[in-house]
C-alpha cells in the first residue's frame, strides 16, 4: 500500500508537470495561433491547464506527509484521472493504444481514488476529541457548559 502511494504521488508529480509544459505550449501556439480562434477560447484553454496542473500540484504536495485524515487535493486528482481516462477509453475504442491509455488512466485513478479517499473527514476527526475533552471534563466534577 504504501509503494503504491508512492507511486501515484509521482502520477500526480508527472501530470503536474506535463500540464504545465502544455500550459506553456499553448502560450507559444496563441501567439500563432489561429485567427479563426476567439479570445474566449483561448483563455479558456489556459485557465484549464493551470488550473489543472495546480490541482495535481496540490495532490502531489499533500501527500508528502502521511495523514490519518482524507486527502481531498489526492481525491479530486484521482478524480479527474478516472475522468480523463474514462474520456480517452470511449474516444479511442477503436484504437487498441488508445483505448490501453485510457484503462491504465482509469486504474490508477480509480486506485487513488480509494487509497485517498479511507479515513475520517476533518470534521469528524476534530469532533472525536472534542468529545472527549468534555468526558475528561466531566470527571473532574468541573462543570461543562454545553
């Protein structure tokens, strides 16, 4: 478990930086790009590379440090893995290269997915010694307002 952890914290390093050099492609591309293109869609296309890489960055940068609680960063890269490769497996069926692209994208999205995603939310896990703080509390003979 944790030799997989490992390596699809290096997945998140790698689409991190794969969608950066896209992000940098595309700069290149707008400035020859064609006239035919909007604005809009230009802009679009950027904010979705950032947005994306900061994403995966965000996975990656998160796991570092193993934590009792849920990683939402890992969750929504794992996510968007299992979609992306979800979108090359039905666009490239036909194809045997593409459609093997697509399933390994989904397994290892489906895979973080459930590794990230075990553990209690903050929320439950801040809640649990706050409850027993009141307990020590209690015994104590202190009084506890509630």
């Amino acid at each position: 478990m944790r030799l997989l952890r490992k390596r699809i914290r290096g997945f998140f390093a790698l689409q991190a930086i794969v969608l950066l050099l896209s992000l940098g492609a595309s700069l290149v591309i707008l400035l020859r790009a064609n006239p035919g293109w909007r604005l809009y869609d230009r802009v679009v296309l950027i904010s979705a590379y950032c947005g994306l890489s900061l994403i995966f960055f965000k996975a990656w940068a998160t796991t570092r440090k193993r934590s009792p609680f849920r990683n939402r960063w890992a969750m929504a890269a794992s996510s968007i893995s299992f979609g992306g490769g979800t979108y090359f497996f039905w666009v490239g069926h036909s194809s045997l290269g593409l459609a093997c692209r697509g399933l390994i994208t989904i397994i290892i999205g489906g895979i973080g997915f459930f590794i990230f995603c075990q553990g209690p939310t903050w929320r439950e896990g801040a809640a649990e010694p706050a409850a027993e703080s009141r307990e020590e509390l209690k015994d104590v003979g202190e009084p506890v307002a509630e």
